[in-house]
C-alpha cells in the first residue's frame, strides 16, 4: 500500500527544507597504536585508520543513493591523541599520519587531537598541548580538542590560561586564511565521548574499537512545520510541532546508523540529535526562533524560545533512537547560520546574549569571529564563563572563538563551505586578567556530590 | 528488496509507459501505482518490487534520473524503509 502524504512529506522535507543525516562519524581507538617511538605509533596509527575506515565514504555514499536522503559529511574521531605519545616529536608526527590517513580515506575532517585535562594535565600532555597550533596549521583535516571542565572536577584554570595562547598561536599560524586553524580547535567542559561533530569530536576511552556515531540535523523541516502550525499555536502546539518533526528525522538518524554500523562492520553507537545548522538559506536555528515570533533572534525571548526548542528536540528524537548520545540538542554557531548571521549585522545579537543561550544550547560559543587584538586574558575568561555554565548546569558547553588577525568589528571573514561567514563580534574590553592569573581549579560544584 | 519511485514534472503524454518500460526492462515489478493531475502537473508514486533485478541500486537510481532528464520529469527511488522508519511506530 502507498501512502501517499507520508513520501510526499518525506521527500518535501529532503527537497525543500534541506533535511539531510549531516555526518557519520567513524569513532576508531587507536590504544592498540601505540608503539616504542612517535615513528612507530604514527605507522600504526595511518594503517589502521585507513583500514578500518577504507569504504567509510563508499558506503555512505552507498546509503545516500539507496535512500534518497543526503549524507552530507562522512568523517573520522579517534583515541584523544594526548594518550598516544610522551614528546612533541612523537604528537607532530601522529598529526602527519592522522592528516593523511584521512585525506587518502576520502574525509575531510578527523577529530581526537584532543587532550582531557579538567583536573590536571601530565609532562606528556602538557608537551602535546604545545603542539596544537603548529599541528593545525600544518596539516587540513585535523581537528583538535580540550576538555578543560567538568562538573566531576570543577574548572581547570591552569589549562584555561593556556587556551587564549593557543588559540592566539594558531590564529597567527594560519593568519594568510583568516585564522581557519582556530575553527578546527574548540574547549569543552563536560566534553562527551560519542560526539560526532567537529571540530569536538573524539573517540573516548571508553568506547570500542570501531564505533558508528550519527549526527543528524534539519533546521529547515522544524521550520516549516512551525509554519505551518500557525501564528496563533500556543507553546503546548508548538513543542509538540518540534517533537513530531525530530521524531521523524532521528528515526531516519536511525535507520542510516544501522545500515552504515553493519555495512562497515562496527558497533552502532549513538544518534545525536543535533539541530546543526549551516549557511544555507532556509537551514537555520535562527530562524525557527524567528518563526516562533521573535522579531529577530538575540532579542530578549530568546533564550525561553531556544530552551523550549532544545527540550522538545531530544523529548520527539530520545523515541525515535535507540541509543541517543553525543551533544544532542540545537546548535548555535553564528558562521555557519545565516539567520545569526543577519542578527549580528542587524544589531540584534551579542557576544553576550549568546552566552545565555548557550546554557540552554546543545553546546556552547561556537564559530565567533572576534578582533585579532583580543588579548589571550579576554579570550580565556570568555572560555572560563562558559566553562562555568556547563559545570553547574551539569551540560557540555564549548567556546570556538576566531581572533582574526587584522580585523575589527564590523568586518567579515570568509571561510566558505559549511564554515560558513563570520562576522566580527564585539567583546567586553574590560580586563579580567587579576583573576585569570590566579592559577588553580575552582572547585567542583555542589551539584558535583551525587554519590 | 521493495522501493518508491516519485516522479514529479509537468504532464505530457506516455509518462507512466516509459517509466514502467524502463523498470520492465531492468526486471523491476510493479505493485502499486498512485497517480494524479493538478493543474498540468504530473505526480506519481510507484511501489515497486526490486528482488528479480540484477542490477546496483545506484545505476538503476542513475537510469531513472537520465530518463527523467530526458523526458523533462524528475524521477527518483528510494528504499521503502526511510518511509517507513519516518512514519511508522
């Protein structure tokens, strides 16, 4: 029997609201790798990537034609690299490999040059976090992480204060392109393991040899669907529009897992329900908020708009998945969304509101073009203020800030592709520096003592 | 192995001939056929059963899109499971 409204409802979501599954993320643990030497581990580390992950594209591709939905990124987490060597020597030339084991496997980003430091950081990892900026300008496809929070631990200052000086470093490294290296490196608290989209991805200790992690997204379908419900619809209609439209597409989420988990021979491991914007007309997060009335996103509602929107998300997708992981939640990057986009030319949205948001948010600051003379103190209180929302609301937050050298507020910076365009954001210029210098770890919260 | 053929496009004669010539022709059966005209604009959905052909899922998707370039309809298909994992409990 062919029902008809259900392909014609389907196929308008694929066809005009940009409804697509937005990665599979292949998770490989890369502990069996290491070896006596950064040569020898950097050996391993390239062979068994490009084994486990060789059809990782094919078969998504494979998907893709088989059910007519777009699978837009097909990409590659691994072991947090920090894990896998004891000097620089040995961590550049485990990002040499990785660089490479991802271009010839086809993909074009692979998380886990990542370090989890939220308590304390060992010689080793203290000697890989001096890499990072040279391991992201020299290579294309690397993607790196620090987890410097959690609620377990509280904020590890200390690594915060390295943060505004790597991401400095690495917006000087790669000045001639516009700071592109500082969007591959993003600072969690409360990073997750399972996450399958970069620049935070990373497989975490915790999980198996060879793990499938899906991200799904579609702005554009909650979109019209709000539309649809009308100006007049109360909040109760509204979550309940939100929660059908996720269900919908974190079942597909699910199908696609399943397929892509078989076919490459892995564990299944999470959906993660993301709302993931990009630049695309009509594939906004924005703009839902926008069709829920507010005049434009950043006004005052904003925050009440996007937590009703985020609940209803993982309330519709947590039924639909059978193993729901990752950030899970909506996105707010402001490059890669054009209604944030228009916002912040329009004077509707700033630095600051987003913060607020971002505690009712799947993640955090995320794709934020600032000044290229923000002093590393400023940089490291901003990441400080969000590590502080994630630890005591018990949340993953992130900052993934721009500091384009060069320009100033009301410029712009291309980065083409799903990075979108960012426009230069102002920041607070007051100096925080008397208390970002103290140097320790501000405790872990109350809400921490749950034993 | 069952799917959905969606073809979409302004009408014009001999569009349901050619579509399921082509499936004939690639040892793909016909099981269910919905079909309507509004305002000259053609839109049909086949279910189709894929079992008897030989051929990758990814040709036949090329076959019909070429056919459907050629005869100015979009023609597409896709496994029934997306449909039914959207729209099934």
């Amino acid at each position: 029997m062919i029902d008809r409204s259900a392909i014609l409802e389907t196929n308008e979501m694929i066809d005009k609201d940009n409804f697509d599954v937005r990665t599979i993320t292949m998770g490989i643990s890369l502990f069996d790798c290491i070896a006596d030497s950064g040569a020898g581990t950097s050996e391993r580390v390239y062979k068994k990537i490009t084994e486990s992950a060789k059809n990782l594209v094919s078969v998504g591709r494979e998907i893709e034609s088989e059910y007519g939905v777009p699978i837009v990124n097909k990409r590659i987490s691994v072991t947090p690299v920090s894990l896998l060597g004891k000097t620089e020597t040995d961590f550049m030339q485990i990002a040499d490999a990785l660089d490479k084991a991802a271009g010839d496997c086809g993909v074009n980003f692979i998380g886990g040059y990542t370090a989890l430091v939220h308590k304390g950081a060992t010689t080793s990892e203290n000697a890989f976090l001096n890499t990072v900026p040279e391991a992201l300008s020299v290579t294309e496809r690397l993607c790196s992480s620090v987890n410097a929070a959690s609620t377990r631990a509280g904020i590890n200052m200390d690594a915060v204060k390295r943060m505004g000086e790597i991401i400095k470093k690495t917006a000087d490294l790669t000045k001639d392109r516009d700071a592109i290296g500082c969007a591959k490196f993003v600072v969690f608290a409360n990073a997750v393991e399972d996450n399958p989209f970069m620049a935070g991805a990373f497989n975490g200790v915790g999980e198996g040899d060879r793990v499938i992690n899906v991200g799904v997204s579609g702005p554009g379908a909650v979109r019209r669907a709000l539309e649809r419900c009308g100006a007049d619809a109360d909040f109760g209609e509204l979550s309940e529009c939100i929660k059908k439209t996720a269900f919908k597409i974190t079942r597909v989420g699910q199908l696609v897992a399943r397929q892509a988990a078989e076919r490459l021979n892995a564990t299944m491991g999470i959906i993660d329900l993301s709302l993931a914007p990009t630049p695309a007309v009509g594939d906004s997060v924005a703009h839902i908020l926008e069709v829920m009335g507010l005049s434009s996103v950043g006004a005052h509602g904003s925050t009440a708009a996007l937590a009703m929107l985020n609940d209803a998300v993982k309330k519709g997708g947590l039924m639909a998945g059978v193993y729901v992981g990752g950030l899970s939640g909506a996105f707010i990057p402001v490059s890669e969304d054009a209604g944030m986009i228009e916002a912040v030319g329009r004077g509707s949205l700033s630095l600051e509101k987003l913060e607020a948001m971002t505690s009712v948010c799947s993640v955090g600051l995320d794709m934020i073009a600032i000044p290229g003379d923000t002093p590393e103190d400023i940089i490291e209180a901003i990441i400080a203020d969000e590590c502080a929302i994630g630890v005591v609301n018990n949340k993953t937050t992130a900052v993934r800030l721009i500091p384009v050298p060069g320009k100033t507020v009301g410029e712009k910076v291309e980065f083409g592709g799903l990075l979108g365009t960012a426009p230069v954001m102002a920041v607070n210029k007051f100096s925080p520096a008397g208390f970002i210098n103290r140097g320790g770890r501000i405790p872990a919260p109350i809400i921490s003592n749950r034993n | 192995m069952r799917a959905i053929v969606s073809v979409v496009g302004k009408d014009r004669m001999g569009i349901i001939a050619q579509v399921s010539g082509l499936l004939f022709s690639i040892d793909i059966n016909v099981m269910d056929l919905s079909q309507s005209v509004m305002n000259d604009y053609f839109h049909m959905i086949m279910l189709v059963d894929m079992s008897n052909c030989a051929r990758k899922f990814e040709d036949i998707s090329a076959a019909l899109a070429a056919l459907g370039a050629e005869i100015g309809m979009s023609i597409k298909i896709q496994h029934e499971d997306i449909f039914n994992a959207m729209h099934k409990i």
